[in-house]
C-alpha cells in the first residue's frame, strides 16, 4: 500500500480513532514540499476549461456582477481594506502568527486576525453569487467553523484539520458534520496577496499549497472515490483555483476578485451551480448508493453507504467502509473495499451473487506491469498464502475505452489501452481477490496472530522461488484470514519477476531512477515499513539492490506494529487511571517508532533497540504488557531484536533469511500449543 504519510494540520485534535498519530506540523510540511517539487503547473488556463466557466450565461454574470457592486459594497471594501493591512506584513510573519493561534487554539479555525475578519464576507459573497436568480444551486459555501474528524474506521490516523471554506452538497450541514465525505471542494484563505501559490525562486513551494496539498491527501483518502479534487485559494483581493490529483497540482492564472469579479463569478458559479460531482472528481465508473438501497441490498443499516463499482466489465457492490485507506497526495492512493457482485435477477431487480471478495483499486504507473496481469502471470502451483486472484483490469471511462489516467483527467491526452509511446502517467487499475482477510492487529488470540504471520512469510518465499520478489511489504499486504490461524499476503503491484523456470534465481533489482524510484527520488513502497538499508540509500539518493532479505525485516516491523496498535486498542477500553497512564505512555513509543515521514527519521527506529522492538521492555507500559501480552509473544521480540542486530553488524553481517524468521517463529508458535 502507499505510505501513510505525515499531514500538515492546522492543529491535531484527539480523538478515539486518530490517537495513533502525533501532530507533526514541520517535517510533515517538509515532506509535502519534497513530494511536489517539479510537481506544480501554474497558469494553466485549462483548470478554468475544465471548469466550464464559459458555459455561464453572460446575462447573468453581469446582472450579477452589478448586484454585488450593490448589495456586498460593504463586504468588498471590508475585504479590501483587511488586505491593504496584510500587505504591509512580511508573508513569513503572517504564516508564524498562523502557526501560533493554531497551537494556542484546539478547534475550528484559527488564522491571523487579518484572515479571521475575511471569512464570513468571503461566503456571503459566494453564497449571493450561488444563489443569484432566485434559484439555489447544487452547492453552498460555508465558513469551516470546527475541526473536520477522523472518526470513522478508514480514517484511523488522519489529523483533524479545519479548512477554512466548505464547498457542500446543499442540505448537508457542513457547519455539524465533521466528515470529509460531506464535502464537495474546500477553499483556503490568506490576509495578503504576497502568499499566494507562485514562488518567487523556482523548486520552491509556497505554504498555501502546502496547507491545500495537506488537506487534498485527507479529502481524497477519506473520499475515496474522489480521482481529484478543486480547491479556492483566496489570498489578499486575489484568487485562482487549484486542482490536486496523484501527480500533482495544476492552478489556474491568478484574477483579481474584484478588478476582474466577472471572472471570480463564473468559477464560483460553475462549482456551485454547473459542475456534477463527476467534473469534480469523483470516479465516472462508480455510483454511491442511498441509505435505502444500501439496506435493501446489504442488510446494513446506518452505516457507511455502499456503492456499485464497475471492475473488469463486471458490477460489484461495497459492503460497510473501507477496509483500508492510504493516506498520500501523490502516488497510488490504494482504498481496499468487501464487495459482492452485483447483478439483476431474473425481475431485473437488483441483487448481490457470490461470496464476500476483496476490492482493491489503486494509481499505477502506465510504466508498470498491471498488478492484474501478474497475478496471472504465477505459474502452478499457486502459493497457498497468497491471495486467489479473480479479476481485474485498468478502469476505462464509461462512454470509451480510453483508460482513466491522469493525463487523461487533464486533458493533455486521449489514449487507447493498449498505447506504448504515450508519455508516462498515475493509472487507475482495479482487482477483486477471493480471498478475503482481516488486519494483522485484529488477531483475536497470539496463535491466530502468528500461524498468520507464519502462512505469509511462507507465501512470500515461495514467491521468491519462483523468481518473483514482492518488495513491498506492509501492515496493507500482510493479512489475516476470515477464519483464525490462518493468512496470506496481497498486493503484488511492485513485485520483481523473473523468467519463471529460473528456479531458485538471485531474484532482485537495482533501485535507481529507472526502476522502483518515483521521480522525486522516493524509494516505491511503504516507507514506515522499509529496511533500514534501502531508507539509508534513498536518503542518500544512492543505487541499491531491493533482496529478499530485506522484504525479510519488513514483515518484522510488520509484526511489531501489528501488535502494538491492537494493544493501543484493547488498552484504550480498560477505564482504570492506571491503563490510561500506560496507554499514553504506549502512545507516544508508537508515534515514536511509526509516526515519521523522513526517510532517516523512520531509519533510526529500525535497528534492534528501537520502540518497534523494545518496547515490552519499558517499565512505563508494564502493565499494558503484563495484561494483553504473553511471556512467548515478549520472548519472539527479544528473538527479532538479535536477528536485527546480526544483520546490522559492522564487522560481519549476517542477512536476514526467511528460514531465520520462520525458525523464531515456529519456536513460539509451538510454545503457545
């Protein structure tokens, strides 16, 4: 799955599902930056020809250009007024006092005292232009007055963060729900037309695109179906309108609000009045169903809706929320769903057929072999801890066989399939697996938990004999089976393959610019989860060969992070002030060991004293240990702490081998029967 990246929040707030995760409000920033650098179109007249600005009658927008000069006078002096102040700031003092009412204050919004005063004239005006003629629009806009939660199971780690425009399907209440879900499109405010998104020294990024690119990677992961998403950024008297899709960012030319408001009336009415929710983003291929049908169809009431998603010509219904959600502007944007498929009956009534599968859609590059295609690619006999493949295929636009790629979305090409000169570019593929799982931290005895782990880690070696390496293992990939004792790995997009009668082949590939790095120099996979050598050479930018040895120490980390987000979980239901106390303390070696974005930072932590492995050992989580964790379970880390060390020697390493994990393992195992 793709990294569970660090976020730029206005402020973190609390609360029963995010606790995992610190408020990280520099090196998040940093990150972000590092990952849009070349990244960024500026002036592109073709966001506003995406827009359909010129598709809004020309009667109306001076009938409503002459309203505003009339009925808002006050509001548009007063803004005016409040960026004339802000222009004799230094930017940069603008962006500190930001950040220190944010730290100061715990909910809602909370920028300069500039921008605090341009809210709510900002949506007045929005809402006259939306709802100029007397009929309102598909949309209205809100001031965001509290803090957008991450309080539903796919969302578990999101930052709560409060953008500072709401941009609503009209009859949702944005100003109660707290849900990413209910938004449309969301806008961001600043006092001076000094911070806008244009830096004045190339390879820059600004903070406005930072915040907005912060809040893009938790719109479309909690929404996620959404293949893009539109923010307003206002900044002085000045506008332009951003779009932020996995490759990242493409803004509009910059327009004066008010010396050109005939230009500001045609965004805000296309985004309010014109545009389906498809021009905004969401996925053509998919249809969200309502509350009714959901029930009639799932049996499931109040809950999370379902949707009927087109999957290699064939129609599949989700069933309750997500299973997982990668967390990321750029790269592959992974939600993993249970679907069933979906068919008319012989009334041509609606009905769901089969079994319960696994849904898997992601961004790949058009570089890349599809993950469907190397599915089918294992020769027999097929590795029983691998997950049973049943279809797949890159998603084609409903009304052509043109596949959905970001090229596409932007209008730069129209591509057939099976194109192979076109220009390389993120696209949408889609997979159902029969195989159905549950997360590793969902164990619900020690034994489950490692005869689990132990079927992965066999699957993964008996890949590699078969001359295929996985390279990307991760707390996504590792599962658990339906029923206890059991598990299997998934998600084979980055594996390496060789010819499969080279048995027993060195499989392994050399990760350069070519292969297996993104543009930026990111090494593919999941960081927080990668071998401390690969997070050192691609910290330095250097060349190194992925081994399995090192796909070895991931599934270690795995484990360890399995394990302590289920006891973070179990511990946090006990009420005594004394599993409180532990609980916090567990915390923070949590965010310690799995909450970092930089490279070198996660690489500290994976060497045989840190968090992820010593942990049991800390007095201050004693009782957390002592209650939910078994003397053999505590004894398999003390194992995995010498494994590591013997790898990591200066003098005489030894690399990790399955048959070294799986003989610890197989040792506890058999003590806990």
């Amino acid at each position: 799955m793709a990294t569970v990246d660090e976020t730029t929040p206005r402020h973190f707030g609390a609360n029963k599902l995010n606790f995992l995760m610190e408020s990280r409000f520099g090196s998040s920033r940093e990150t972000i930056k590092a990952e849009l650098v070349n990244k960024i179109t500026y002036d592109d007249p073709n966001v506003f020809r995406r827009l359909r600005i010129v598709d809004i009658p020309h009667d109306l927008v001076e009938k409503c250009a002459a309203s505003l000069d009339t009925e808002n006078a006050e509001d548009i002096a007063l803004l005016k007024g409040v960026a004339a102040t802000a222009s004799n700031k230094l930017p940069d003092d603008l962006e500190e006092e930001e950040e220190a009412n944010n730290d100061v204050a715990q909910s809602g919004n909370n920028g300069t005292e500039e921008e605090r005063k341009m809210y709510a004239p900002i949506v007045r005006l929005f809402n006259h232009i939306a709802e100029f003629g007397g009929t309102p629009g598909l949309r209205q806009v809100e001031h965001t007055k509290s803090m957008l939660k991450a309080d539903e199971p796919h969302t578990f780690g999101f930052s709560s963060v409060s953008p500072d425009i709401t941009i609503s399907q009209r009859g949702v209440n944005a100003s109660t729900s707290k849900k990413w879900r209910h938004r449309d499109a969301f806008g961001e405010v600043k006092p001076s037309d000094k911070q806008g998104p244009k830096p004045l020294l190339p390879g820059t990024v600004q903070p406005i695109v930072t915040q907005c690119a912060d809040y893009a990677q938790l719109f479309m992961s909690a929404r996620p179906f959404m293949l893009f998403c539109t923010g307003v950024l206002i900044f002085g008297t000045k506008f332009c309108v951003g779009i932020f899709d996995r490759d990242g960012v493409t803004f509009s030319p910059i327009f004066d609000m008010f010396d050109d408001i005939k230009t500001l009336i045609c965004v805000v009415r296309s985004l309010t009045c014109q545009l389906s929710i498809q021009e905004l983003g969401f996925d053509p291929t998919v249809r969200v169903l309502d509350d009714q049908e959901t029930m009639e169809l799932t049996g499931q009431r109040d809950t999370y809706p379902s949707a009927v998603v087109r999957c290699a010509h064939r129609d599949w219904c989700t069933i309750g929320f997500p299973n997982w959600i990668s967390l990321s502007i750029l790269g592959r944007g992974t939600n993993v769903w249970h679907v069933r498929e979906y068919v008319l009956d012989n009334d041509q009534h609606p009905c769901l057929q089969g079994d319960l599968m696994i849904m898997k859609t992601a961004w790949r590059s058009s570089a890349r072999t599809p993950e469907s295609d190397i599915y089918r690619s294992i020769d027999n006999p097929y590795p029983a801890g691998l997950a049973k493949f049943e279809c797949g295929s890159d998603v084609e636009f409903p009304s052509s066989r043109f596949p959905v790629t970001v090229l596409n979305l932007r209008g730069k090409a129209k591509l057939p399939n099976d194109s192979s000169t076109s220009p390389v570019t993120p696209v949408l593929h889609r997979l159902v697996l029969r195989t159905v799982g549950r997360p590793m931290w969902e164990y619900k005895s020690e034994m489950d938990l490692l005869t689990g782990f132990r079927d992965a880690v066999q699957a993964h070696m008996e890949l590699y004999d078969k001359g295929i390496l996985h390279r990307d293992i991760s707390p996504g990939n590792v599962l658990l089976t339906e029923i206890p004792n059991g598990g299997f790995i998934t998600d084979v997009e980055f594996a390496h393959i060789q010819k499969s009668t080279m048995q027993n082949f060195e499989s392994t590939v050399t990760i350069n610019r070519g292969t297996g790095v993104s543009a930026n120099g990111i090494a593919q996979g999941t960081a927080q989860f990668m071998a401390r050598a690969i997070l050192e050479a691609n910290d330095a930018n250097l060349p190194i060969v992925h081994e399995a040895a090192h796909d070895v120490e991931s599934f270690i980390w795995v484990l360890s992070y399995s394990v302590m987000r289920n006891l973070l979980i179990r511990a946090s239901e006990e009420p005594s002030k004394e599993f409180q106390d532990s609980c916090n303390s567990l915390r923070e070696i949590y965010q310690e060991a799995f909450c970092k974005a930089a490279n070198m930072k996660i690489a500290t932590q994976r060497q045989s004293r840190s968090a992820a492995l010593a942990f049991p050992g800390r007095h201050k989580v004693h009782k957390i240990i002592e209650s939910f964790m078994s003397n053999i379970l505590v004894s398999l880390f003390k194992e995995f702490q010498a494994l590591i060390h013997r790898s990591a020697d200066i003098f005489n390493p030894v690399p990790l081998t399955h048959h070294d994990l799986l003989s610890v393992v197989n040792k506890a195992i058999a003590s806990l029967q």
